[in-house]
C-alpha cells in the first residue's frame, strides 16, 4: 500500500473530529443458510486484509506533528465469535455496536462477529466510516464470500482485477466538481418548535434498528410503481419516510406552525462521474445530498416523491454533493461539534439505499446466503431526538429495509408503530 505514515487529507480530520463524539461506522449482517468451518473464514479475511490494505490503516497521534495516517500490514481482522442464546440475536447485537465507535488508533479499523446458529450464521462485518461506504462494505461481503467458496472447494484465489488506491478526499472527485464557489450554507437553518425535544444530551442518544423483509410480490409491487410512476425507489421510501414524520410533528408536536423537515440521502453516484467501482480502491464514498420540504410542501405521497426526486436531482446537478462535502470540512474545522449540534434544529430524516446487489443467489457447498442487512447510525450531534432512518438494500428480488431510530426519545413499541406506518404507506401507494 502506498503512501502509509502519511499526513492526514482535510476529510479524514473531519471524520475523525466526527467520530469523537459519535459512532462514525457502517454495519452490514450477512445472513446464511447452513454450517461454515470459521478456519475458512478466518482465512479468507487474511486474504483480504492483504487485498485492500486501507482497512489496515488507522491514526497515529504525534505529539509534534498531529495526527498522521499510519498502516500495519501485520494486524489480524478481529473475529468475535458468539453462540446463539435467543432469535434474532444479531439484532441485539447490531444496536449494541452501533453505538460503539471503531477504535482508531489501532489497525483494522474494523471487526467481524461470527454468530453461530443452530440452523446457519450471521456474519456480521462491522467497519469505520472513515474508510468505507455502504458499497465498498458489500464489495468487501461479496469478495469474502468468494474467496470462502474457492478455499471450501480447494480452487486457486485468484481476481479478475486489480484495485487502485485512493483515499476518502474531495481529491478524489473529478477537478470540475469541485472548483465552484456556490456553495449554500445549509447548517444555519432553525426552527424553534422542536426545542422541546432537547431532552436527551449526546452521550445518552443510542440508536436502535428494526429490521423489515418485504416480501417477494410486494417487492415486485413497489419496483413496477416506481416504474409507472417514473420515480426511483430511493425517492419511494424518502417519501414515506417524509410524510409519515410531517403527520408525526402535527399530530404530537405543532399542528399551527410551520416547519420545515430536513432529509439526508445517501446515494451511489459513481457511474454517473465515470468512477469504476471494480477499479477503486475500497474504502471511498459514494456521495450523499440534502433536501429541505417545508410542511406546506408535503402534500399527497406522489407530490412528495416526485419533488423530493426533484430537488435531489438538483442537488446532484449544481455538484452540491461534493461542494457540500467541502463546506462540511470547512464548518467541522472551524467549530465545535456541540456548536454545530445546536444550529440546527429540524427535523431530520436519513435514508440510505445501497440499491440492487449484483450477487444473485450465492453458494457454497454447504451454506447458502439468504440476505443482507445493511445499516448505519443516526447522527448524534443533531440537537432535536425526532430522528428517523432506513437503510435499504434489495437481493434476490426482495427489498431489505433496516429502520433506524433514536433511543431514549422512541421506545421500541413507538417505533415499530412509525415503522409500521411507514410501510404501510408505501403498499397503499404503490398497489
């Protein structure tokens, strides 16, 4: 790996900054079908720790010089392993890591948990947002598992391609993305009517998942509308998330004021800037956009999917994506999280779809993968406890949706009533 003991680039101070104060990490459980010997496991990850060296990278602290950037090409991949004591257990054990950061002065900046069940495993790949998006955690998931299958059938390891090393900076775009000035500071937007909602300070914000596995036919239902309607399933599911949040504020917090609802999209848009995901080093982001709805905007479901799809849209066009990213070092530098937790206090919404997973049924001779949940945590530092997530992924035909939401502010009961709700408005459009 190139370039190791190195100085840090301005986004990786800023996601360390971020990472103090909040868990900054990805999280995605693979679910199989079967009995896996973890030696194979165990091997495969050696494997692949030599293969994408950025996951043995981690921070060095250096009195005189800083932070600096530093790599040990001699750290084991850390497998925790559990037996089953309770269904479902990954759940329990999915909202206890979230809400533990990923050591940083320390390689890997990553974990794994071998969950043995007695009719399969979940393996669950915990990694350091600094290094990875959603996609390259499921590049990392997909070449695991191949690398499983060839060791089980004693086949040669061999790749089709090689990896280029890159690093998590606004370097990393395209020049003209990023050689603009317009840039629309959106952190200073209030509302005052969610105040009481401070409740709960940081430390104490945990978040917690509820995992939701829509059915095959319904799946088939919501792609086919999205399709007629001519919307994306990204723009399906904001909407949901959207409406359900205005009627949430009327109904239990502000039914005379106005207010306006902030939401958080991340998105793979490497395509879309001639980025080979197959050619890259894993470890960069995708991209991720704002968009802003007034209450007065939220209307009908349909309205709301095709403005937020608008407006999203926009964002990407005017390179706000990338501009943002550099107003958002700019801001983290300059400012204390608690400041920036505090000039903002809108409702905020996360949606985060890694979309269609290119794997198709994958097996082994003894395991099979049913699927894959995918999840990150809702940001701490905003200063209202309203928060509300999903993080999608769609596999063998079906959709996969983990809603994330704030506790203490939502118990579990209130939130599987929000979720319900959520889901219910998307089958009674989409039908």
């Amino acid at each position: 790996m190139e370039n190791y003991n190195r100085k840090l680039s301005s986004l990786e101070k800023t996601f360390y900054l971020m990472n103090k104060d909040q868990p900054f990490i990805i999280i995605m459980c693979a679910h199989l079908e079967g009995l896996l010997d973890i030696k194979f496991l165990e091997q495969a990850l050696e494997i692949m720790k030599n293969r994408h060296g950025y996951y043995l990278s981690y921070y060095i602290n250096k009195s005189s010089n800083g932070l600096e950037w530093g790599y040990d090409d001699k750290a084991k991949i850390p497998i925790e392993i559990i037996e089953e004591s309770k269904k479902e257990q990954w759940i329990d054990i999915c909202n206890y890591e979230m809400n533990i950061s990923v050591p940083l002065n320390k390689a890997p900046l990553m974990k794994v948990i071998y969950l043995k069940k007695l009719d399969g495993i979940d393996i669950i790949f915990k990694f350091s947002h600094i290094i990875s998006d959603g996609i390259s955690v499921y590049n990392f998931i997909r070449e695991t598992l191949i690398v499983i299958d060839k060791l089980y059938n004693k086949n040669k390891i061999e790749f089709p391609y090689s990896l280029e090393e890159k690093f998590p900076d606004v370097d990393f775009f395209p020049e003209h993305l990023t050689n603009s000035n317009n840039i629309e500071n959106h952190l200073h937007l209030s509302n005052d009517i969610i105040k009481k909602n401070h409740q709960y300070k940081m430390q104490d914000r945990l978040t917690h998942i509820i995992p939701f596995h829509v059915e095959a036919e319904k799946t088939k239902v919501i792609i086919e509308a999205s399709k007629n309607k001519g919307f994306s399933v990204n723009s399906i599911l904001a909407a949901a998330l959207v409406v359900n949040m205005k009627n949430y504020i009327i109904n239990k917090l502000s039914p005379d004021d106005d207010f306006t609802i902030k939401s958080s999209a991340g998105m793979n848009i490497r395509d879309r800037y001639l980025l080979d995901l197959k050619n890259e080093q894993l470890g960069s982001w995708a991209g991720f956009g704002y968009v802003f709805l007034k209450n007065t905007e939220i209307n009908s479901f349909w309205e709301c999917a095709k403005t937020f799809q608008n407006r999203l849209k926009e964002f990407i066009d005017q390179n706000q994506t990338f501009l943002h990213l550099k107003n958002f070092v700019k801001v983290y530098s300059e400012n204390s999280i608690n400041n920036i937790g505090t000039v903002n206090s809108l409702p905020y919404v996360l949606l985060t779809n890694v979309g269609k997973l290119d794997m198709n049924e994958w097996y082994c001779e003894s395991i099979k993968l049913l699927k894959l949940s995918f999840m990150t945590p809702m940001h701490r530092h905003w200063s209202n406890d309203l928060g509300f997530g999903i993080c999608a992924t769609t596999f063998n035909g079906r959709l996969n949706i983990v809603f994330t939401y704030m506790n203490p502010a939502r118990n579990l009961e209130q939130a599987k009533e929000f979720s319900n709700q959520i889901i219910h408005t998307i089958y009674s459009s989409c039908k």
